[in-house]
C-alpha cells in the first residue's frame, strides 16, 4: 500500500516520470516478449531439427538389421530391434507392415493427439542382385514434451527478464530523475514566476557539475536570453507607449482613451479643441453626452448613452456613427465618431478608444457630390430612354440582312445619335426584291419616331396591299403617312417628311425600276458612274402634292452593274482642307474607284474615304449607303 501511495504521488507531483516509467517499462517489456517469443522459435525448430536427425538415424542405423530380421521371419529379433528405436528421446510409436504376411509388428502406443511427427520408410531386401519389397516402417515421434519444454523455458524467461526490465528500469529513471527531470522541475517553476515585474533573477540550475554544451545548458541559456529580451522589449513598449502618446497628439482628429473602468486614460489637444472643453479625471465615460452637449443630428435631444461609441466599446463592441452634433453657443459641429475596444492576451478588455472628427466639410462636399449624381442619373436615364428607342427601332425596321434574294450587296447605315431618322428599307418576294434609302426629317429621337411610321406605311403598302410598282409606293407612302402625322389639317402646326430613293428588282425579266423622291440612283455599267434623279418632290410634308405622281425608269438589267442608292448627308458632309462639302462628284469618283472590290469591301472603303474627308469636322446628320449588283 506504501509503494502504492509513493506511485500515487510521483504520478501527480512529477507526470513526466511517471509517463517515462511508463514508456520505459512498455518497451522493456515489447523487447523481451519479442526476444522470448524468437528465443522459442530457435529452441522449438532446434528440438524437431533432433526428432529429424532421429528418424535418419533409424533409417541409417537401424533399418538394416530389421530389414535381415524381416527376411529371416525372426519375430523375436524384431521386437527386440523395436524396442531399441523406442528408446530413443521423443519416438513413442513404432509399426512394421509385411507385405506378405498378415501379421503387423507395433511396439509403443499411438499418441491419442495430433502433435507429432510421422514418417513412413520403405523397406526392400537385395538376394542374389534381387530387390524383394519387404513393406513399411512407420516411425512416429511425439511432440509434447517438445512443447512441455518450451513452456517451461517460457516462464523461466519471462520471470527473469521482467526481474531484469524491473530494475534496469528504476536505474534509467533515478538517472533520469538526477540529470534531467529535477532540473526540468526547476526550469518550470522559474518560468510560472517570471513576469515584467520580476525579469532581474537570472536562471541557474542547481548541478555540481554543469556540463556547458548539454541540452538543459542550452534551454537555461535560452530562458536567460528571452529575459533579457523581454527587459529589452519592455523598455521598448515604453519608448513606444510615448511615441504613440505624440502620434496622437500629432493627429488632426480628437482621440480620447478610456480605462476599463470608463474613466480617462489619455485625450489628445485636437479632442480638446473640438470639443471646447478639457476632459477632467472626475468624468466618466456615461458623463459624455452632457459634458460634451452631444446632440442626436438635426434634433434638440441629448444623445443617447448606449448608442455612444465609447459606451459600445468598453462593451467589446466596435462601432461608428456620424449622426453626433455638437452644440457650442450658436456653432453646431457635426461628428463622425468611432469607439474600438482594446482587448489583453485573455480577451479582456483593458482600454477603450474613441476617435472623432469634424465632418462640416465632408457633409458639404458630399452634398455637393449627390447633387452632381443626381444629374448624372438623369443623363443616364436620358442615354438608358435613347437606348430602349434604339432598341425599339431596330425590331421595327426592316432587317436588310432576311434579302436572301440579294446575295451580293452592302448596307452602310450610320446614326448621328444612337437612334436616327436614315433608314433602308429591304423587302423579298417570290422573284424580286424592293430595296430602299430613306432620308426622314431630322435626327435623334424625332427622326427615329418617322422612321417607324415610314417603316409600318411601307409595310402595309408592299406586303398588305401588294404593291411593287416605285411611284405607286411613293404615291401612297406620301398620302399615308401625311394623313396619319394629320399634316394635311390646318390645325396640325408640324411638318416632317421625307425623301426616297426606291428600286424595284424584278429577278425573272433582268430589270429594275427606280422611282426617286428628291434622292438619285446610281449605277456603274460599262465602266462609268450613270445618276438617275428623283423628282423634285419630298414625300408628306404639308407642301407636298398628294395627286403627284412620280416617274418610274427601267433599266435593263446587265451582268457589270453596280447600283447605289445614298441619302444626301454623305455627299453634304464638309470637310477636307477648306471644309467644302464632299459633293456629288467625289462620291461618284469614290463609287468608280471602289467598285472593282467584292461588294462586302465597297462600304468599307466608303466608310474610310468619308472619315478621311470629315477628319475632325463634325457629323452633320444620319449616313445611309447601299450597294447592290443582280
């Protein structure tokens, strides 16, 4: 029960030795169980390597005399040549079977179990160079006092080496205990000591012989150097709580820190001169909003305790707000204040900080800003509106890209603003085509908006009412959409209109018929620019005659020809050294020039000349260019 107690007390006063008895004594023990079990192993395959040498011994040794026993049918010699083999160590079981006579020799008893080992010998006798098979002798050993012997050599083994692993044991744990683990003891209750306050007292171990170069020597040497470190480190907080003492002072913005307790630690000469008043040692924290006169923002009531930051943060919260105001005399100082929580190494809070600034000029910049956003976002809902119109017009127009019946041609349409009053106009039929320039009043949205009523009139015309013919369509377009903008009224005060160029393409007679208001065709044949004018006769203006009908002209279709229908704004564009308009001339030498290029390059080429020629001039209207070859 003593020792008992005494491993009790080890256990709870030195865990490190008890843990290291522990280790040692379970690999002492592993070791020795694992040499016993390979020692057994030897010992066992010893003792059947001696059973096998027997049983050569028997067929050497003994199985020629009883094979001449056998011969001579001399049962008495046989049994005494059998029990001879008996006497040898382990052989418990002896058999002879004659192959010619019934009767079997045997001398021993069979073992009842199964640990043994049997061999069985052929016997044959030579007579005159004649081999005569005599039969069999059976040979069995019994290994049980094989294992009886490793058992008893098993306990021997165990008791010894445990008495040994034991006491080595003890041995490796006094040393350990004398050279490492006191010393260790020490080295702990110097270290749960140390504190800033006590970093004078060097460590030194209690050894009558240190040894400079060992491991203690070099934990002891560590633990002086991270003292001395710590004194260095010490110093070094304080050169710094000083430093940031002038950095606060040094920062435009007031800081006041509070102890955890919620009284005054520091306030800077910036809180002092925001707020108008010097921060005393008898104001608490909670005192704040009457001391200071903080006022809830564009209100006369005090502001509220909790909700101060300073408050929030002695409450381990951080937290900021700019709705604080100041109130001195006939000055109101509007603040934006922050409190932050200052925690230990335990989470426990030991400071608090609050931090605040005037915001009389930030909350006029920011006015100033939201001013500036606001009509940013009315301009981009006027560019959002323009671009849902452009939208708009684009799913009403026609797509001139569904003329599957017109392989070879360009489209160059080109809106002043995101939407515009230009549009062409594409429609396939069964075995021709119309395809058209339209120039409507104006540009922007008011052109986009006659854009799609000359859109839905043309539609109306060509696909409700079948209409091919070029002046008939203009004759209608013009009566149409007059009538619907209500211009042939007088009380009606607006005038918009357009003008047209229009080709009719008639695939299965090879011609085209072009009919013209105000705008021109041209067309390329035989190496020459050829113009053919519209009338002189805008479509739907209130001066436009609704009886006037416009000339068609038919052209023969043949395989070299180019056709080109262009509203005015391309030719009218100024530009170049004198800020000339570009004229009618140019665009014929451009078309000239340019026609010999594959068709889906020509508008290319067209659009490159026409910025050459604009440079830096501005765009004077929508650009609509199309080019077509049957």
């Amino acid at each position: 029960m003593n020792l008992l107690s005494k491993l009790a007390k080890i256990r709870r006063e030195h865990p490190l030795v008890h843990h290291l008895l522990f280790y040692i004594l379970l690999c002492s023990s592993a070791i020795t169980l694992l040499a016993t079990v390979f020692q057994l192993y030897l010992d066992y395959w010893h003792d059947i390597s001696v059973i096998e040498k027997q049983m050569t011994q028997i067929k050497t040794s003994y199985l020629a005399s009883i094979m001449n026993s056998l011969w001579s049918i001399d049962s008495e010699a046989i049994n005494l040549q059998l029990q001879g083999i008996l006497q040898l160590p382990d052989i418990e079981y002896l058999e002879i079977k004659h192959s010619d006579l019934d009767k079997n020799y045997t001398a021993g008893q069979m073992p009842a179990h199964t640990a043994i080992i049997s061999h069985s010998i052929p016997m044959s006798y030579t007579k005159d160079g004649e081999e005569y098979y005599l039969g069999v002798l059976k040979v069995v050993a019994n290994l049980k006092r094989v294992y009886q012997r490793l058992i008893d050599k098993t306990l021997i083994i165990l008791i010894s080496q445990a008495i040994k692993t034991f006491i080595v044991s003890l041995f490796i744990l006094f040393i350990v205990q004398y050279l490492i683990t006191k010393h260790l003891s020490q080295l702990a209750a110097y270290t749960r000591n140390l504190n800033l306050d006590n970093l004078h007292t060097a460590l030194i171990l209690n050894r009558k012989t240190p040894i400079n170069d060992d491991e203690l020597e070099h934990v002891t040497k560590s633990i002086n150097n991270m003292r001395l470190s710590l004194i260095e480190d010490k110093q070094m907080i304080q050169e710094n709580e000083n430093r940031l003492r002038q950095i606060l002072e040094a920062l435009p913005i007031g800081v006041n820190v509070f102890d955890a307790r919620g009284k005054p630690y520091f306030t800077n000469q910036q809180a002092q001169h925001i707020s108008g008043r010097s921060l005393g040692q008898d104001i608490c924290a909670e005192q704040l909003p009457e001391f200071y006169n903080l006022y809830q923002k564009d209100t006369e009531k005090i502001y509220s305790k909790t909700q101060l930051p300073i408050i929030q943060a002695l409450q381990g919260q951080s937290t900021r707000v700019d709705d604080i105001e100041v109130h001195q005399d006939n000055r109101i100082i509007p603040l934006e204040v922050w409190g932050a929580p200052i925690f230990d190494e335990q989470r426990q809070i030991t400071y608090a900080i609050s931090a605040f600034q005037d915001i009389t000029e930030r909350l006029q910049r920011e006015q100033a800003e939201r001013a500036q956003e606001a009509a940013e976002a009315v301009n981009q809902m006027f560019m959002a509106s323009l671009r849902y119109a452009q939208s708009i017009q684009n799913s009403l127009l026609p797509n001139p890209t569904q003329v599957t019946t017109l392989p070879n041609h360009f489209f160059l349409w080109l809106p002043k603003d995101l939407v515009g009053g230009d549009m062409i106009y594409a429609e396939a039929f069964a075995d021709s085509f119309i395809v058209a320039a339209i120039d409507c009043t104006g540009h922007g949205v008011p052109g986009a908006f006659m854009t799609m009523v000359v859109s839905t009139a043309l539609r109306r015309i060509t696909r409700d009412e079948s209409c091919y013919q070029p002046s008939e369509i203009l004759k209608q377009l013009n009566t149409m959409v007059k009538t619907s903008l209500q211009q042939d009224t007088e009380y009606v005060t607006s005038d918009d209109g357009l003008d047209m160029a229009l080709c009719w393409v008639n695939l299965s007679e090879q011609s085209l018929l072009f009919a013209g208001a105000k705008l021109p065709l041209y067309y390329i044949h035989q190496n020459e620019v050829h113009m053919i004018k519209g009338d002189k006769q805008s479509l739907s203006y209130k001066k436009s005659d609704l009886n006037f009908t416009f000339t068609t002209h038919t052209i023969k279709i043949e395989p070299d020809m180019y056709f080109y229908l262009s509203t005015d704004d391309f030719i009218d564009q100024v530009g170049g050294e004198k800020g000339f308009s570009l004229g009618n001339k140019r665009f014929k030498n451009l078309l000239l020039e340019n026609y010999h290029f594959p068709l889906s390059e020509q508008g290319n080429k067209l659009l490159e000349a026409f910025n050459d020629y604009k440079n830096n001039y501005d765009r004077l209207d929508d650009v609509t260019v199309l080019g077509f070859k049957v």
